[in-house]
C-alpha cells in the first residue's frame, strides 16, 4: 500500500510544472474509506486513462518525452486496489491535471478503538 502511495505521488510531482499543486484526501465515504491524490499538472489527453494502467504503458511513448518511466507504477496501483478490493479511477483533462482515487470498501478499513 505504502509502494502504491509513493507511486501516485511521485506521478503527481513528476507530471506537473514548476509551481503547480499536488493535493492529497483522505475521507471517510459512507462506509468506505477514499485516497485522492489530485494535481494541476499537464493531464493527459481523453482516453489515456484506459492506457496508462496496462502493463509498460504510456500515453506518451514518443522518442521526445520529457519524462522517465517504463510504466509499471500505476499498473502497480491497480493490482494494488485489486487485492484489496478498491476500486480505482483516474480522471484527467489535458493541460489541467489529474485526479486519482482509491475506494476502499468498508470490510478492508480497519476501525480506530477508542481508549478510555
């Protein structure tokens, strides 16, 4: 979980310009627990969210990009989610960022005790 984390921050950070934001959520919806990790980086264009979570991709494989990787991070995150029931979604607008979450079902979330 912890690998899974850094990967999407480490996206967040890796994809975005000099004094953009990385912004991360944690909630509690209805039963389940929720991660957000958003960013106003460069997005990506419709449709590359489908791509981007298969094995070595990427949506940019051109021999010009700017960014290193060989695509296994976010395939990580959602074999991650998978084991542990989450649900994954990534949304993203090109040129206005990227919004990932993770919905962690309520029998996966293991309940804080209260201490008298």
């Amino acid at each position: 979980m912890q690998k899974a984390l850094l990967n999407l921050l480490s996206n967040a950070v890796k994809f975005n310009e000099k004094g953009g934001w990385v912004r991360v959520a944690v909630r509690h919806d209805g039963d389940c627990l929720a991660i957000e990790v958003s960013d106003n980086g460069i997005g990506m264009p419709a449709g590359a969210e489908a791509l981007i979570t298969k094995l070595f991709s990427q949506f940019d494989t051109s021999l010009a990009r700017r960014h290193d990787g060989i695509g296994l991070g976010l395939t990580f995150v959602q074999r991650v989610a998978h084991y542990h029931d989450a649900a994954l979604t990534i949304s993203s607008r090109e040129g206005e960022g990227t919004v990932v979450n993770l919905r962690f079902p309520a029998h996966r979330v293991v309940r804080a005790l209260e201490v008298a």
